[in-house]
C-alpha cells in the first residue's frame, strides 16, 4: 500500500516553518511545569492484589537463584556414584511437561 508523503493516513503536518514561535514554545514548558506543581500531586493507589503481587515479587527477588545446599548434595552423590537416574521418571516428566506446550 503506497502512501503519500505529505500526510499519513489523513495526518496533516503543520505547514509552519521551524523557526516561527520559538519564543512561545520555549515559555510552555515552564509554565506547564509551574501549572502541574500548582494543581498538586497525583496519587496512586494500588489494589490488594497488586500489593500482594509485589510483596511476593520482593520475597522471590530475595531467594538465591541456586539452592547450594542441595546442589552440593547431588555434586557428592554424582561424584561417590549414589546419584541413581530413574529414566522413566525423566521419560515422565518430559512427556507431561509437553503436553503443557500443547505438544
């Protein structure tokens, strides 16, 4: 689909040339800057359930990303050669985590 330049979907660019009303705009953003400190501040309030959401999100953050204790746990077992594999477990496991994906 082709496109005219001037103009986007019926979007008409100003016609002004760049260098007309300088000094205005230059004085709008202070005086929408005083006018918003004036008005006040916005409020925002949070549901119960976002709320919880944050404080579980907080708690997550906080956890390590490994539990050592148990790796070292498996790095002994693997090493002394205890750590037994069960494949149809694993076979289990790779099947249901598919029908998951819609696999």
């Amino acid at each position: 689909m082709v496109r005219e330049i001037n103009g986007l979907d019926g979007f008409q660019p100003s016609t002004k040339s760049v260098g007309q009303n300088t000094k205005k705009s230059s004085q709008e953003p202070a005086s929408t800057a005083s006018e918003a400190s004036q008005s006040g501040s916005d409020d925002v309030q949070l549901s119960s359930e976002a709320r919880t959401l944050q404080s579980l999100t907080d708690r997550v953050n906080e956890l390590p990303d490994v539990n050592v204790e148990r790796a070292e746990q498996i790095k002994a077992a693997l090493e002394s050669g205890e750590y037994k594999v069960d494949d149809l477990v694993i076979a289990d496991k790779l099947l249901s985590s598919e029908a998951l994906f819609g696999k």
